[in-house]
C-alpha cells in the first residue's frame, strides 16, 4: 500500500476528550473516529487491526472445536420475554420498535437467540456436545461509555455458547474454552491472566474473567506473581484430551479483582509473590447450567430416552477492547507498538528523497519483493520531511521500518529499525531483504 494512495488521517494535536493512552493514539493514528457517545466508525488502518485480532480469536475458537454461525444484531424482544431477561435488564438494553409496533431490541448479548436455534434443531445427546459462537457487534447503553473502544456502547464481541447433556460434559465445554483462551492471548502477544469471578446465583467456580495487566485497567486486581510464569498450553494441544490439569495449574493460584478480593487469603501469600496491580477484563467465560434451557424448553433426550433441559454455559472476549487493550500494553512516547501478530503492516518503507530517481527505483524494487514475499508493506512515498516520516512510522508502530536514501544507497545500504527495541541497523539491501523476509 502507498500512502499516497491510503487514508491515514493522522491527527498533529492531542485530542484533549481522549483520557487514556490507547484512545488517544488511536485517535492520533487515524484509526477511529467516534460518531457519538460509545459509537465508533473503523478507519482502515484500525478495522486491519480489528480483523486481526477477530482472526487470531477465530482460529483459536475453531481450534478448540467451536463452530462459527453468526446471528443478528437486531433481536425481538419476545424471546427475551420467554427467559424474563427483557425487564431485568434495564436501562443497559437499547429497545428498539419497528413499523409495525413490534418490540425489538439491539442485542447486548445472545443466549436467549442461541438457545432458539438449539431448541429448534437439536433433540439428542447424540448431538452433544456442540459449541456455537459468532463475532458480531453488540449494544449496551453503558451509562459512562469512555475510554475510547475500551468501553464502548457499540463494540465487537465474540461471543460462544456450549450445550452439554450434563454439568460433567459442560466442565469439559468450559475447559477449552479456558485452554483457548489462554492461547487466543498469547497469541496476540498479551499476558492476561484468568481470575474467578462472581457466579452469582449460580454459584460454583466455573466462571472466570480474563484480566490484562494494565495501569489504566477499570478494576484493582490482586494476584500470585507465580502466574506470570505459568506455561500457555501449545498448538498442539489435544481438546479432546482431559484438559482439567491445565485449568488447575491456573486456578490453584491466588488471583482475583476487586469484587472477589480474598483479604485473608490473599495476605497468606509470602510477601514476594503478592503483586496488586489494575486490570482490564477482555474476557469472561461462565457456566449457567440451565438457566435458559429451562425456560426456553431447550430439552435433549438422555441415553435413557428421558427428555432434560441442556446445560449451557457462555464465552466472550471483547475483540474490539481488545485492540484498545493491546495498545495500553504496548506503546511508549512516541507511539504505539503493535505485536507481529496483528501488526496492520508489517514493514513500513520509508522513502527519505521522493523524486530521487535512484532512491524512487530502490524503494519500488524493495516494496515488489517483499510483497512476492507475502509481506504487508506501508510504503511512504509521500514528499515530507525525514523527521515528519519517522514521527508518523512510530506513532502507528509497524513491528519494521525501512529506511531508504539516497546517501546511504550510494554505498548499497538501507536502514532497519525494529519499533520494539529503538534498535537500528544499516545493512545491504540484500541482507535487509533477508530479515524481513
Ligand atoms: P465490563 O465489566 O467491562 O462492563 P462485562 O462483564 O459487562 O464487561 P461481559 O458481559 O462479560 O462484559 O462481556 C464479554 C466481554 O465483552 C467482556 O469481557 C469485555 O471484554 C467485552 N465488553 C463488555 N462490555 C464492553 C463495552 N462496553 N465495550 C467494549 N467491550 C466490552
Ligand atoms: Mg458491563
Ligand atoms: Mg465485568
Ligand atoms: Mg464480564
């Protein structure tokens, strides 16, 4: 992509609305643009970040045996009659009414629509177990929508909903999703660590957040440092295998936010492994047994031909926070620092002497080969100043830079930087092409 071509409104000032680092440079890099309270339009150096991201969440759902459907936004408001979910909710739920006077509503979440679908196919354990999940946009008329995407009303979730014959198989649903979550982080070159969560009326241990550490995070977290350390189970990872000693290797150990904060428990740690820091929930999985199979008469017919309502549980992860997430743990003064995983270019080549007929054939033979090599070029190829060039590679963060001009090429050198590190390197064209490739 020549920048020349692209859109990238890159802002010069700070807007002053934007409280936290991720909305400002995602703002300041020209990946947002808010539309009204909580409601954001995707510029498209911000919807390839999105994409990214709903990828690598994708391939980790697909992985664990989670299949992909992908319902509608817009629900009727009768199927959430049916679970008595349509007055609890409040004030969060944005209702909406058609030309015909029907009660509608933008989901905010899907059980209630899910459970329709199973109910109406799925009538044996045979057919169990199954997993179900979509990435859609959903709507919560948060009261203080803020911080950019991070809370957003309209935001991007995936949300997937397992159906067990009984609360042993669901242990079995929540475990790889447990296991691909674990993954689905790592993978996207975050540290975020499991930590139980209220379960409410339901009660038991099968619910969890997933909290990045972030100094920004909404919510105080408290946590074993030994964590940290904790092995992320490989690719390779069978989910067909019992998956419950990787769950506990991660559950054994203190961790927990606010709401769940075991003083006692807690100070019984020794001192070195104490860390309290502030956390951001990109995930949340959670078992409710029954809850709306019972009412919505989702029911399968055990082994011995007796009907029972399905017992379901259900798994978000926050794809569009998540993109806001990334940049809280990863950036520094000048800019973000986007993972190589969901980097929106990998490489941004920059053209130091536009109009040079030497540096102009270097930069298109170089933007050639490593795009036959599969990479994703930024090819600045605008006619601006060095240091106006190297601010706006920074502030967008590409994992590579590529610096190319004349004085260098006059010896067959270019520069490298890796974003990361700061760390620069003038090499041959040929080597450089190497590392990149
Ligand atoms: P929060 O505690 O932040 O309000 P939640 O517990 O209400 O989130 P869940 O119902 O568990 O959210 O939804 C699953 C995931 O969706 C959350 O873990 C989070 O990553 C994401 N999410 C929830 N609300 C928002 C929002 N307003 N904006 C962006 N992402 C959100
Ligand atoms: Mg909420
Ligand atoms: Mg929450
Ligand atoms: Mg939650």
């Amino acid at each position: 992509m020549r920048l020349s071509r692209y859109f990238l409104p890159i802002l010069k000032e700070t807007p002053k609305e934007a409280e936290i680092v991720s909305h400002r440079l995602m703002l300041r890099a020209g990946m947002l643009r808010q539309q009204s309270a909580g409601i954001y339009s995707w510029l498209p150096m911000g919807k390839k970040v999105l994409d990214k991201v709903g990828q690598i969440v994708r391939e980790e759902q697909d992985r664990s045996g989670a299949i992909e459907i992908m319902m509608p936004t817009i629900q009727s408001a009768d199927l959430w009659r049916e679970s008595g979910r349509y007055d609890d909710y409040g004030k969060e739920m944005l209702r909406i009414t058609d030309r015909h006077e029907r009660d509608m509503l933008y989901g905010p979440t899907n059980e209630e629509m899910v459970t329709d679908i199973f109910r109406s196919y799925v009538r044996s354990y045979r057919d169990l177990p199954l997993n179900l999940y979509h990435i859609q946009w959903k709507f919560r008329d948060e009261v203080r929508p803020r911080f950019g995407v991070m809370r957003g009303r309209e935001f991007l979730m995936k949300d997937a909903y397992s159906f067990d014959v009984d609360q042993e198989g669901a242990r079995r649903a929540y475990n790889k999703m447990f296991v691909a979550y674990l993954r689905t982080f790592e993978r996207l070159g975050l540290q975020a660590i499991p930590m139980k969560a209220d379960s409410g009326p339901i009660g038991g241990d099968m619910t969890h957040e997933f909290i990045v550490l972030a100094s920004t995070g909404e919510s105080a977290v408290f946590l074993d440092k030994e964590l940290l350390d904790t092995p992320v189970p490989g690719a390779d990872t069978d989910f067909d295998a019992d998956l419950s000693p990787i769950v506990t290797a991660w559950t054994s150990k203190y961790a927990a936010t606010e709401e769940m904060h075991d003083e006692a428990a807690f100070a019984a740690l020794p001192d070195e492994r104490k860390v309290t820091a502030r956390g951001i929930e990109v995930g949340h999985i959670f078992y409710f047994g029954t809850k709306y199979s019972e009412p919505m008469g989702a029911k399968v017919a055990g082994p011995d031909g007796t009907e029972r309502p399905v017992h379901m549980g259900s798994y978000g992860i926050g794809v569009s926070r998540l993109v806001a997430g990334l940049i809280e743990a990863s950036h520094d003064d000048a800019g973000i620092i986007w993972p190589d995983s969901v980097a929106p270019f990998d490489v941004g080549l920059v053209n130091l002497k536009v109009g040079d007929a030497a540096t102009d054939a270097a930069c298109e033979d170089l933007l050639a080969k490593l795009e036959a090599a599969g990479k994703d070029v930024l090819y600045d190829d605008t006619d601006g100043r060095a240091g106006a060039k190297f601010a706006t590679m920074d502030l967008i963060g590409l994992p590579w830079q590529l610096i190319v001009g004349p004085k260098g090429l006059a010896d067959g050198m270019v520069e490298l930087k890796r974003r990361a590190s700061g760390e620069r390197e003038t090499l041959s064209i040929e080597s450089a092409l190497a590392r990149l490739t």
